[in-house]
C-alpha cells in the first residue's frame, strides 16, 4: 500500500484505510523547493480524473467551501462537486458562505448552492474518471474502502504532505478560522497540480 509514504527509509507505517503496509521509500513528487511531497498515487489521480469530489459530515461547510472554491479558480475538471456522508442538509453555512464572498466568490453562486448526501448519489460517480477527497478519515470510510483501494480516495491534506491529518468539524470545533485556511491552500495546491504539465 502507498496510501501514505514513510518519511526516510527507516520508517514503516500501517494503512489506516487498508491495513496495509506502507512500502518504505523516500519518495513523492516536489513542485519546488519547499513543496509538501505528493504520492505518485495522487498525482496519477489528478491526472486521469475528470471529475474531483470533495467530502465531509454535512456537505454545508468543510465540503461545500472547497467544492466553491475550487469552481471559483476554475481548476481543469469537468466536475467539482461535494457531497455528505452523515447528514441531510440543504444550504450552506452562513460562516462558509460569507468566508466565500471574502474571497471573491460570486454571492450568486454561493446561495444556491444546495447540499448532497452520498448515499443519494454515489451511483452516480465512478472510480475510473472521479477523485474524492474527505477531510477526515470518517468521511474515507462513508464513502467506502473500494475507493481507497482503487487510489481515488484521499484524505485533503494529502495535498499537503500532511498525510495522516484531519480538517475538524467547525460546526463542533470551532476552529473556522484554521479550517478554512487549510481548505483553501489544499485547493489552490490541487490547482497548481492539476495545471502542472
């Protein structure tokens, strides 16, 4: 498994997805200096899918702000979509939504976006063409471990070389601040990654 690469080549880690071992190689692709590692997996995932997917609890703030956000760069997919695992909602948090006007996003755009849940539309999505990215590891296991099997699942840090953290729940956490940040420099790096030549 290389769900997540050991740091040297004296580290070893377990998968919390798959259980499996992690190879031990002191390997990831590097924009530029100073660039977090992304696995070989990732950014072959980047590179075929046509369709990204961003996943948290209720798809009305973690999920829905990088879904928005990322539509707002324009990055190269054919779809960018979110979705919930756990709960049913339907518009999106007045704190993601005014976070999004802050940062240019059209006030248009962000009041109808209307939420999902992915027991409702996992049948429309494939592991051929669609990347899913879940704050958290509940969010990897609502979607199913097939996913992360196939290399189309990943935590959102991944993007980060922060392979093994989450982005908390702001609605339980409090943390908007620090959350929204994290999403939003995972995004703008998945951005650089997917219009990498």
């Amino acid at each position: 498994c290389n769900h997540f690469f050991a740091r040297t080549l004296k580290d070893l880690f377990l998968c919390r997805f798959c259980s499996g071992p992690i190879v031990p190689i002191d390997v990831g692709v590097r924009m530029a200096a100073g660039t977090p590692a992304v696995s070989p997996e990732l950014l072959q995932a980047i590179r075929e899918c046509d369709t990204v997917m961003f996943v948290c609890s209720g798809n009305i703030i973690r999920s829905a702000f990088a879904d928005l956000y990322a539509r707002h760069l324009g990055i190269p997919f054919k779809t960018i979509c979110s979705t919930g695992t756990t709960y049913r909602n339907d518009e999106i948090h007045p704190r993601a939504g005014k976070k999004l006007k802050e940062l240019g996003v059209a006030a248009k755009i962000v009041d109808a976006f209307r939420a999902t849940f992915w027991p409702d539309v996992k049948t429309d999505y494939d592991k051929k063409s669609t990347l899913i990215f879940g704050m958290s590891k509940d969010h990897m296991a609502g979607v199913g471990p097939e996913w992360v099997r196939a290399h189309r699942a990943f935590l959102l840090l991944d993007l980060m070389g922060r392979s093994r953290e989450e982005i908390g729940d702001p609605y339980f956490e409090g943390n908007w601040d620090s959350a929204f940040a994290d999403i939003q420099r995972c995004v703008d790096r998945l951005a650089a990654l997917k219009r990498a030549p």
